[in-house]
C-alpha cells in the first residue's frame, strides 16, 4: 500500500510534527489534506504568522457540542441561519432553561490516520499499515508527498508554505540543491511570492 492508498481510504486525519522548524512543511501538507476533503488536526508549533489565513481555522477543532443536562426535557431543536449569525433554539417542554445549565466543548478527532513529519522523513500510519518515505530533503520530500496524493496539483496557499519552508532550510546544504531550485521554480509558478515570504520573515 502506497500513501496516497491510505490517504484516500482516510476521513480524519491528525497531522502531528516533531520540531517547529518544520511546521511550514506541515502546513502545506493540511491545506493539501483538506482540499481533499478531509478533517484534519494539525499539531504543530511554530507556524510562521504571515501563513496562517485564520488561526482558529488551522487549530481549533472543527465541531462545538453543547451540552443540556439529562433532566432537563428538551421537546425540540431548530436553527435559524443568515449570512451575519447562527442561531440554535433549544425549547423544553416546562418552558425552564437556564443560560448557566448549558456547557460548551469542543469533540475531539477520532483520527484514523497518523501522519507524522520527522526531520528528513513522513510516516503514514493507518491500523496496522505504516509507510515511511525518506533519503531526501523535507521540502522535497512533502513535495513529492502532496503531488502523489493531489495529482500534482500545488495550491497558492501550498506553494507559499513549502516556499516559506525553502528560505527557512535555505541555510543547509540540501536546501540549495539543483532538486530543490526546480521545485522553488514550480512553486512561484503556482503563486509563491519568494520576495514576500522574505520581507514577513524580517518584518
């Protein structure tokens, strides 16, 4: 089994990465996910602000529950929805709720799918299926990941974010590599703003 095999057999995703240096790389792989239609929990430090669009969106989880007590008898729920709020309406058969009896939360993630980006490695694991591609450069490594799974479609937000990852493994050796200059190129083609990324990083 390929990764993209367990990708495509996956609904809930937790995305997990081992080091903040690497977070750039981990967020080119959520938007990735999502544009795949997964739910996706990313967990990840050190997010470069410029990159993230909302940051409730990226780490908060994405389903509120809220909670009425057994003993109160709730007869009916509805909402109403317009384009500026969401009402719930929450009616009980005595006509008693109290604002304090109600409790928020989010639900977790049932995950059923691990991805874990590691220092020059991203492991896949699905049950008892685990899949580990390495021997390169992270960059290219969640490159070539995300063109496997996506068909080699590389959004704007993608581009910026393995681009983003680029300039901040720019100081290594590997990250000058003849490899990693094509997919740099790929990446502006794909709306990557390389002088921009920059000028965010030393604002």
């Amino acid at each position: 089994m390929e990764p993209k095999d367990i990708i495509k057999n996956s609904q809930n995703i937790k995305l997990i990465t081992e080091n903040p240096e690497w977070s750039a790389c981990a967020l080119a792989l959520f938007y990735t996910l999502r544009e795949l239609g997964k739910n996706v929990n990313l967990s990840a430090m050190g997010i470069p602000k410029f990159l993230l669009p909302n940051t409730d969106y990226i780490l908060s989880p994405k389903e509120l529950v809220i909670s009425v007590p057994g003993k109160i008898d709730v007869s009916q729920i509805s909402y109403e929805k317009n384009k500026e709020e969401l009402k719930i309406y929450i009616e009980t058969r005595d006509g008693v709720l109290k604002k304090n009896a109600l409790s928020f939360s989010f639900a977790d993630l049932k995950e059923d799918t691990l991805i874990t980006i590691k220092e020059s490695a991203i492991e896949t694991k699905q049950g008892n299926d685990r899949i580990s591609i390495e021997g390169k450069p992270l960059p290219e490594l969640t490159f070539d990941f995300i063109s496997s799974i996506n068909g080699g479609i590389i959004t704007k937000e993608v581009a910026t974010s393995l681009m983003a990852q680029i300039i901040m493994s720019g100081g290594s050796k590997e990250g000058i590599s003849s490899r990693i200059m094509e997919i740099s190129a790929v990446l502006m083609k794909n709306g990557a703003n390389q002088r921009e990324i920059i000028d965010n990083f030393y604002k």
